[in-house]
C-alpha cells in the first residue's frame, strides 16, 4: 500500500490566511515514507503526495473552458426556458430542463472546486467564481467550504461522522435506539425521502439556515448569501413572476439535485465500504477504499464533472476536475480501488447501516436477519 495510516488531527479544521481557508491538517504518513526515516531521512512526505502534485496545478485555459461549459449555456438554458413560457407548451419548456439541470451540475462542480482551491491558479479567483457560482446552486461559500472540508478529514472515521456527510448508524447503534429514533433513521434512508426531500433540503432550503454552533465566519457567509440571494431572486420575480420562476428553476433545480444527492450517496455508500475508528482509521485508506469509483458513460461524465472518480478527489483535493481522469489513469495506485458501474450505484441505495465487525454495510433484510439471530446468542444483547 503506497500510504497506509494518518494521524487524525482536530475534530475541527483549522482557518487559515486572510480569507480563512480550512484546512484540515493530518499528517499523513506513507509505508515508504517510514522505511525512509528508519534510513536516516527526516521526510515523512507520503509517496502518493509526489504522484498527486503534477495534477494539482490548475490552468486558466481549462477552468475558463469550465466556466464556458458549465455557468454559461446554464444560464443561457434558463433565460431561453423564461422566453419559451407562453410561446411554446410547457411540456417543450420542460424538456429544456434535462439539459439545463446538467450544466447545473457542473456548474456546482465549478463551485465545488473552488472551495478546495484547485479550480483556478489564483486563490482570489477561486474565492470569487466560487462565491458567484455558489449563488446559482444557492449555497454559502465559506459555510459549505467547511462543512466540506470536515467531511473530507473525517471521511471513514467511525468516531467523527455527522459534518458534511449522509447520516449512517452502526448496527449496534440503530438496535440501541428508542423507537422514535429508528422511525425517524428509516423515514431518513427511504429512497422517496432521501431522493425527493433530500435535494430540496439539503441544496436549497438547510443552507439557509444558520445556528450558534457555527463559526462567526460561516454564519456571515450564510446570512450574506441569503440577502444576495434574496434580491437576487426578487428580481427575478419582480420581471417574470414568481410562477414563471418556478416553472422555470425547479424543474431543472430538482433533476439537477436529485442526480447530487445520489452521486454523493454512492460515492460512500458501497457494500464493502471503509470504516474504522481510532488509531486504525488512515486518510489515504479512507480515499481509497472509502470512496468509489463510479463509472459513468459519457455524457453523464461530463454533466457531473468527472465526480465519479471520487477516490482520486478525496486522496488530494487540490486536482482540479479535469484532471481527475488523467491522474487516475496514470497512477497504479488506483488499480484496485472499488468501482461502481450507474447499475451498482442503483443497488447501493438499499444499504442502510454499518457493521464494523463485518467490514460492510447492510440491507433492511440482513439486519432483521441480525437482530433475530442476537437474541439466540445473547439475550440481554439487545
């Protein structure tokens, strides 16, 4: 294994720089790295780093083509849609809405970028098209570049979900569980509520909201974002109607949201997914064998951003977008990483909760199965 354990670092990543970037800082440390200190060498820079960091150098050409293929025909979609009401029938508006939620999603790729830094070579480029960009997918720069973070340094750590992530109990923890709970969890993971509520939720609606338990910056960039969004959508309105708006963004806001959720869903939602907590957990395990490899034909690749090789992304975050393909294919250190064809991805939807022990998530069906077969062995187990 090219880099086998990582220290786990704070709960919470640090700010940093005048913008307050977050980081989380991990030090992680390769197998090679450690025969090479046992050698006499001080460095404890992981191999993976050096094989990464020929594809971390973003170009002003390719994220400008981004830009072009993502913000602009989005936005040139949704003004032909406004135009299309009243002179053709809303079922012609609405097939323009298919293509429309595609170049939103890569326009969210676009924004999603930019809060790791690694769209454009300028790091006040990459905080001002990630702030413009995140008014067109309604979310808080600074707020999600948190929350985001989080998620990527705790991704596979048993002991820190919760930030930035799809809620998952253990299995101990949803038999544990007061009845209420294990409605609320179901209710939760059902595919109509996770894929019809959930993008409403979680892409326009939570992120408005705000709480006390947020950093004084992640509340400003939340509050902020609503009144922009608010005069924003209020002109919008005041010139069409706010009918015209809904039949307009929702169609295509919720194509665009439901494709989202889902793709982050099985990205760390597969059958044999990495799991560990404590001084076993590792970053580069979490990358690699916590994080999948969705295989998708074109154009699905191209509307979602080259998303699906999530392993590459989540083992450096600094590769841009267009070139997550090329470091995947020239690196052998991503031969065995899981992979998902659209088809696993489907099924993967019916795992529901974690069993350590076994290394693997689990169906409805299988933890029935568990829970009858418990008491059998151990009658106070439950």
């Amino acid at each position: 294994s090219a880099s086998q354990r990582v220290s786990r670092g704070p709960s919470r990543p640090a700010e940093e720089g005048e913008h307050g970037v977050a980081w989380i800082q991990v030090a992680v440390i390769d197998a090679a790295s450690q025969v090479a200190s046992k050698a006499g060498s001080v460095s404890n820079r992981p191999v993976w780093r050096d094989s990464m960091a020929p594809y971390e150098r973003p170009s002003w050409g390719r994220s400008l083509l981004d830009v072009a293929t993502s913000v602009v025909p989005y936005v040139a979609l949704s003004v032909l849609m406004y135009v299309s009401l009243g002179e053709v029938t809303y079922w012609a508006t609405l097939a323009l809405a298919i293509p429309t939620a595609g170049f939103l999603m890569r326009t969210f790729i676009v924004f999603h970028d930019c809060t790791h830094g690694s769209f454009l070579p300028s790091r006040r480029a990459n905080l001002w098209v990630g702030r413009l960009s995140g008014l067109l997918v309604f979310q808080p720069f600074a707020n999600w570049r948190h929350t985001h973070a989080v998620h990527h340094g705790t991704a596979g750590d048993l002991d820190r979900r919760g930030t930035g992530d799809i809620a998952t109990l253990t299995f101990d923890e949803y038999v544990a569980s007061p009845w209420r709970k294990r409605l609320g969890y179901r209710l939760f993971r059902n595919p109509l509520v996770m894929f019809g509520i959930g993008p409403l939720w979680s892409l326009m609606l939570g992120p408005r909201l705000w709480s006390r338990s947020m950093r004084p910056r992640q509340r400003r960039s939340v509050v902020i974002t609503n009144l922009f969004l608010a005069v924003l959508l209020g002109a919008i309105c005041w010139l069409v109607g706010w009918q015209e708006w809904l039949l307009v963004q929702m169609p295509s806001a919720i194509l665009a949201g439901t494709a989202g959720v889902w793709l982050f869903y099985v990205q760390h939602q597969f059958e044999d997914v990495y799991w560990e907590s404590g001084e076993s957990w590792g970053y580069a395990d979490a990358a690699l064998r916590g994080s999948s490899y969705l295989k998708l034909p074109q154009p699905f690749q191209f509307f979602t951003g080259n998303i699906g090789l999530h392993h590459v992304h989540h083992l450096s975050a600094k590769v841009p977008n267009y070139n997550l393909q090329r470091a995947h294919d020239e690196n052998p250190i991503f031969r065995d990483v899981p992979v998902l064809t659209a088809r696993d991805g489907a099924v993967a939807v019916r795992l529901k909760v974690i069993d350590p022990d076994a290394g693997r998530l689990l169906t409805w069906s299988e933890v029935r199965a568990r829970r009858a077969a418990v008491p059998a062995a151990s009658p106070a187990a439950l």
